[in-house]
C-alpha cells in the first residue's frame, strides 16, 4: 500500500469569484504543483475548505485532482465529514476514481470519547477494501476532538489498511507516541509546517503542509537537503520555509493563501462565505512583504 512522504501539500480549493467551484484552476494549481516538486497531494482538507463544500462539489474536486496528477505523484483525498454517512461516501468514491489513499478527520465539534472515535475509524476504514490506504487525521485545536495514541493502536490492530497519521499540532510528545505504533512502523505526517525537519530527524515520514500549496519550494529543499545528509544546508532552509510560514499566517488564514497564489499567477479565486478575502490594505502589505522575502530567498 501507498503511503504518504516527503512534501505533502495540502491544497485550497479555487473559487470563482460568484462562490463556485472552478475546477479548471483546480486542474492548473495540480499541475503548479507538481512542477514545483511536491511528491504527493491532499486536496479538501482544512486548508481545502472542507466544511464549506457540499459532497458533490468535494467528489468534482477529488476526480480532478486525481486525472490531472495522472499518477505523477501520489494523491490521497481527505475524506473526513460532518457526518459518518458523507464520510464513507467519500471515502468510497476516493477509491471509486483511483486515488492512492484517503484521509479522515475525527469527527468534529461535537465531542466524541475514545470508544466512539474508535468505532467512527473502524468503520470508515472497513467501508473500503482492505489494500486501500487510510490516514487518521488528528487536529484537536480545530475538530474539538483528540484521537490519543492507544487509541490509534486499536484502529490499526483492527484495520490493516489504516497505515498513518496527520497529527497537525506541534507537540512532538504525542508525535513521538504515535511513532512507536505498531512497533514503530506506523507513518506519522507532521501537519505544523514549521515543524518539518525537527520532525524528520525524529522519524516522521515528512509533512502535510499548506504553506507548500503557495510555496512549495523551500519544503522540497529542506526534505532533499535532508535525504542527502546535508543538515547545515537543511537548517538554513528550514528558516526561509518558516519565514514563508509567518507571512502567510500559517494556515489561520486561507485567503493568505490564495492571494499569495494571485500573486504567483496562480487563480484560486475567493473565499467562501462566511470567510472573505483580504482587505486591499491587507493584500498591499503581503504583496509588498512577499516581494522583499523573495528577493532575498530567490523564489518566486
């Protein structure tokens, strides 16, 4: 089975500026980061705005990204819902189209004990066929929800084709719990984008990141310079990656993001409602302080 490494972006979904969809800039946005370097995708996560998408928008979004990667790289849908039953229809279309694995959120808002998260897992994961890779997903700051190691243990003695996890808080504790599931072979994708070389050198197989969906270039440095044992160089990439993290707000605001993007010639249009873009003022001042970060990083 498949499983998640190095510079996994999590993407935003692009918008027309009438709220809708646009599922041709969905496509190009695939293909801006593929050409960068990613080495696997994660659309309709947090960074995606799932909860604001209907099921039939999400599955739209899920084939595109799935036909315009082409198998160029690794693609796994977030399939995570409000809901168990939307849930498992995701997660079953995801495999209905050829992703290469899914990724689920703990339930959300209302709270769940850890026999109730166990059996939510279980049963997603029994939903697909057993060679079809699942990533639990833990973002207890967000979901209102934490799913403990023991707990993940449970999931995967039960579920052979539940292999990993996105754990996207920085508490490298936990982190370094859920390294040692199923006797240390259990993949563990850091979702804090700041974290990615402090959690290599611990063992994790590398990051979900959003900020990679903007700038995918200084992750992907940092994650090569590693694999070749080039650590000084690492570190010093590991700065300009945060830098990049600090300006776009680090995912507490996707309309960063996607103003960014503009500014790269990428189109992921608007926000949806109840969130907006940014202010004019607003975009002036990442436009300008994107511009001096760059010139001193050379990309862009």
């Amino acid at each position: 089975m498949k499983r998640l490494y190095g510079i996994t972006t999590a993407m935003v979904t692009p918008f027309t500026r009438e709220g809708e969809v646009n599922l041709n800039q969905v496509g190009k946005l695939t293909d801006f980061l593929i050409s960068k370097g990613v080495h696997c995708l994660y659309p309709l996560g947090t960074t995606g705005e799932m909860i604001r998408l209907s099921v039939a928008e999400r599955k739209a979004v899920a084939e595109t990204v799935v036909k315009q990667a082409g198998g160029r790289v690794t693609v796994f849908i977030h399939a995570g819902a409000t809901t168990l039953q939307d849930t498992i229809e995701l997660a079953k279309h995801a495999h209905t189209i050829g992703a290469d694995g899914i990724g689920v959120v703990t339930p959300i808002f209302l709270g769940a004990n850890d026999r109730e998260l166990e059996e939510f897992f279980v049963t997603v994961a029994n939903s697909v066929p057993d060679n079809f890779p699942v990533y639990l997903y833990n973002i207890p700051q967000c979901a209102a929800n934490d799913l403990k190691a023991d707990v993940a243990q449970r999931v995967a003695d039960r579920c052979p084709n539940v292999v990993g996890i996105k754990y996207s808080y920085p508490d490298f504790l936990r982190t370094n719990e859920y390294l040692n599931i199923n006797n240390g072979t259990f993949s563990v994708m850091q979702g804090s984008d700041r974290l990615l070389l402090a959690a290599l050198a611990m063992g994790c197989d590398g990051v979900i990141s959003g900020v990679s969906c903007v700038y995918p270039e200084p992750f992907v440095a940092v994650y090569e310079a590693y694999q070749q044992n080039r650590i000084e160089e690492a570190r010093r990439l590991q700065r300009i990656a945060v830098r990049y993290c600090e300006t776009l707000k680090s995912g507490s605001n996707m309309a960063y993001f996607k103003e960014a993007l503009r500014l790269r010639g990428v189109d992921a249009g608007s926000m949806r409602a109840p969130q907006l873009d940014l202010l004019p003022g607003e975009a002036d001042s990442l436009r300008l302080a994107l511009a001096e970060l760059n010139r001193e990083t050379l990309y862009g």
